[in-house]
C-alpha cells in the first residue's frame, strides 16, 4: 500500500503589527478549508505564524516582548483551528513563539509543532540555528534580533512517526544548513516541514538581495535530493510592516524538483500527492548511507576547535 | 591586494580504451596553451585525466587492472605536461589512478594532485566517497566498479597552502555529499577543485537518469554557497567506449551561482577570475560558521550506529 501524503503548503501573506491572532487563524482556517477541498491529509503553515516577525524591532520592555509569545499550545486563540482540522481530519503544523517555564527559569523558543488528524500535538520542534545578533543595530534598515529574543534548541533533530511516515521539522534559517537535513534523515525523517520569514533584503551584504529566492530553493532542494527527503518549505511572504518577505513556498521531491510551488505573496495554498516511498529511490541508491557515507573522516563536522 | 585567481576548467571529451597517454597528455597541453593565452593561473583537469573511465568494465587479471595505474607522480608519459606548465608558469590539477607501495602492500587510490606554478606537487587526494560495487554485475549496461579496484582514502579533506590561498580538493562522487565541502570550509578552503567521470545513465535507478545534469550543479552549487567557497567541476564528458558521460563543466562563486559553463561535450576550457576574497561575503555573514553552526547538536553526522 502506497504511503501518499496529500499535503498542502500553506503560504500565508503579510500579518500587520496590529492584526489579531484571532483574525490569522481566520485566514489559516480558510486555507485548510481550502485544503480539505483538495483532499489534503496535511497542511503546514510558516515560521512564527501567528503573529507578525516581531523580531525586527527591537524592544526593550520584557511585556512588549512576550505579547508575542503563547503561553499554552493550543491555546484559546488558535483552539478554533484545532477544532477545524479535527473536524476535518487533517493534520498541520505551524510555528510559534513559546513562553515555557523550566528548572524554574522562564524560557522563551522558536518552535513548531505538528498536530494529527485527531487533533493531538505529536512533535514538537526547537529552533536550532537562530540568526541575526543579540544588541539593537540602529544602522539596519530592520532589526534580526533571534539571537536576544530566543534560547537556541537544545534538543537535537527528530522524527515524529505520524502520517504513515517518520515526519521531522526545521525552522526557517535552519534550512541554510545542510547539517539539518543530514540529521534528519540519519534519523529516519522521511519529510522535512520547514517554514520561514525571509526579508528578500539582507543588511550584512545586500550585494545578494537579488539572489534570496535563488538561495531558497537551492538549500532545500540539495537537502531534499541529498537525503532522498520530501522537503516543504512554507513562507510568510509579502510587504510586512514595510518589509519585504521573499515567497515561493514549495514542496520539493526526494529528487530534488519542486512538483509544486506558490506564485503570489500572499495567502496561497499549494498541494502534491507525496509518496513516501519514493524516498528509497534515492537512499536506497545513490545515497545509501551506510555504504557510502564515511563518518570516521568526518571529523571536522563535529569539532568544536574548527 | 585581490587575490584573484584565474582560473581554467578543462573539460576533456572523451578518451577511447585504444588511446594512450601520449595522446591524451598532449590534447591536455592543447587546452593548457589555450589557457595561458587567456591568462590563467590554474588549469582543472579531470578525475582519472590520462585514460579511459575503466572501472566501467570487469577485469578478472591484475595486470589488466593495473595497466591503468601510475607507479610515479610524474612520469614520462606526463612530463611534457609538467614541462609545459612549468614553462608556462600556469598551476594545474589533474585526477590518475595512484599505484603505490605502503607497508609493504600495493594501494591502490583514486588520487588527484595540485602542481604549482614552479612545476611542485604541493597537494595530493585520494577519494574518499568511492561509489559503485565490488562485485561483477553483469545485467548493468555496464559496471562500476570503483569499490572493486581502489581502496578509500584514509587521509581527511584538507586544503593547500598555494596560490595565495587555501585550495582543496574531491573526486566525482565526493561532490554528491555535503560533508565533502563542510569539512574543506571548516578546514579553511577557499576553492575546492573536483573533476569528475558521470555517466548520464544510472543503473540502479534509470527513471532519473533526465536529472543527472541538474543533479551534478545542485549539489556543487549548494556546496559552494553553504560554505562560501568557491567550486570548478570539471568532467570528462561525451560518449566514451559507448557510456554518455555528462559535461557541463563549471565555475561556481562562493554565492552558488555559475558563472562559467562549457557548452560541449568535448575538449573544451572556460575561465573565470575568481576572487578569492569574495568567500568573506558569505563566510563572514550568513554562513559564519563560529557564530551560527551548533556542533555540540550534530551527534548523528559521525555517529558509526546511526
């Protein structure tokens, strides 16, 4: 029996500084509503989507800051789109801020989380890679300030098994990094779900802007095609708060195509049948790691002196 | 100052068994005169440069085997090579099939090495991802037997000290793996220089035998942007003994796009200025390896278990 993941990349246009989580998980119910029409088991929505990318501004006031992050996941604001997609028997996932209390130390993460058809988180995800700079940067046109806002994960990359599958997640900046899909498919993963907020402008060396999208695709395409891995790659897109949020949100084949792709900036939906078993085309093959990887020589990987 | 490094792919067409080293050493030294005319500082040849791809075929006698080999590095049939380049004061690299005797037992490496502009090898590598089988299996359209005929090299990537920066070197299938260009980078390479032999034809799975070509640029675009680094991939291409080979040759810059590209499949050079100082742009930014990467996470990527 074949393992096919009908799955929806769920792009969502700009969220206004000012709009309500309540007004977002409107929109996101719209696009699942979308998605159950086109037979979808699974829809993925962004990074950080129920909110605008507050970590352009900074701000030096802890509320003004923790305005942004949920305290319970689900919570009231987004019950009503959990509710749906049970309703519907659909599975999701999507990114959020997290407030949690641990070894009595408020902690704050970038985290995603994957929910079943029946409604029960079964993965969640820390973000590893955080980007940007942890001091306020007046020089910048907008501020990428990850690194003050957020704890990095300090749990590794895994795979949930859900959807038939072993599913995993990464976040936004992670997807640059090869070591993510690497780790994750060591761990079994058979789809990466990764959603991102990507200014199309880049302070430290705007000389790339025009190469952002390029850059995109080529990451989770090499990682898709390398690991013989669906990749989902799902954007916030659009002028937000007067920041210009790259799109092309895409599924992407464990051949390293994309078989699907959105075409505006704003909210979109997209869908392929993933069959989970084509992933042994490629790992079974080319990239048979246990033939062909080496791990004793790859020493400087792991090296914290390097 | 700049260091600009211009630098030549040269591609080979392909080279018949029947055809000697005499032969093919001088359609090398046709493409190096080209280069000189044009500038150049460094000429990329080819992995296994002076004959046939024999791995394609099962050879019970290990003399037939080893009549592919070189025993010494240089030698008569390729120092005129050396003599022209030296004269030239043009650098180059170039892959052979390395016999040689080590704790009193014949090796044998898929190696390739750098020769400066004084005519010195300064950098020598042996393949460290060997593909293919070890086995006779005759319902290929042909074999692939490179597990068969070279051991794996034991050495780890490293980069050479020359041409006023730090160049490393892969082999064909190498460029397949995103650890190959990790461990350079984090080693310190600028430019990694990788020639390969890629048959069109897979067969072990033919239904992706149309994405080969698309294959062969995403890994080393991808490999030159996660690391900064810039990339010359260099085939050895067309129909040899009846095997397709790829070509696309090419130049990548450290921002991962390709700015220079053979449009044969045969001998054939193409040059670019590569600035190594351009690998800042991405390495001392997005890519900032100390600021960003999280090894202490990675446990599975050399994990002998996993």
């Amino acid at each position: 029996m074949a393992r096919i993941v009908v799955t929806g990349a769920a792009q969502l246009g700009p969220i206004a500084r000012s709009e309500s989580r309540e007004s977002v998980v409107a929109r996101m119910i719209a696009l699942m509503e979308k998605a159950a029409a086109r037979g979808c088991d699974l829809v993925v929505y962004p990074e950080l989507a129920l909110t605008t990318f507050f970590p352009r501004w900074f701000m030096e006031e802890q509320a003004d800051i923790d305005f942004f992050f949920e305290r319970s996941m689900p919570n009231e604001a987004v019950a009503p789109l959990f509710a749906k997609a049970k309703a519907l028997s659909i599975g999701f996932s999507f990114g959020y801020a997290e407030l949690t209390e641990e070894d009595g130390r408020t902690r704050h993460y970038n985290t995603s989380v994957i929910v079943d058809k029946a409604g029960e988180i079964v993965h969640r995800y820390r973000k590893i890679h955080l980007p940007g700079h942890k001091e306020n940067e007046p020089w910048r046109a907008f501020q990428h300030l990850e690194k003050r806002y957020f704890e990095p994960g300090m749990e590794p990359f895994s795979a949930a098994d859900v959807f038939d599958g072993k599913i995993g997640q990464a976040i936004c900046n992670d997807r640059r990094w090869p070591e993510t899909y690497r780790e994750l498919a060591l761990r079994g993963a058979e789809m990466a779900l990764i959603g991102y907020n990507t200014p199309v402008h880049y302070p430290l060396a705007p000389e790339h802007d025009h190469l952002q999208c390029f850059h995109n695709h080529l990451c989770m395409q090499a990682g898709a095609y390398q690991n013989g891995m669906w990749v989902v790659g799902v954007a916030k897109a659009g002028k937000e708060e007067n920041c210009d949020l790259i799109g092309q949100s895409c599924i992407i084949a464990p051949t390293g195509e994309i078989v699907a792709m959105a075409s505006t900036l704003g909210d979109e939906l997209v869908v392929h049948d993933c069959d989970l078993d084509r992933c042994t085309e490629i790992r079974a093959n080319i990239f048979n790691f246990r033939l062909h990887r080496r791990p004793e020589i790859y020493t400087a990987l792991t090296s914290a002196e390097i």
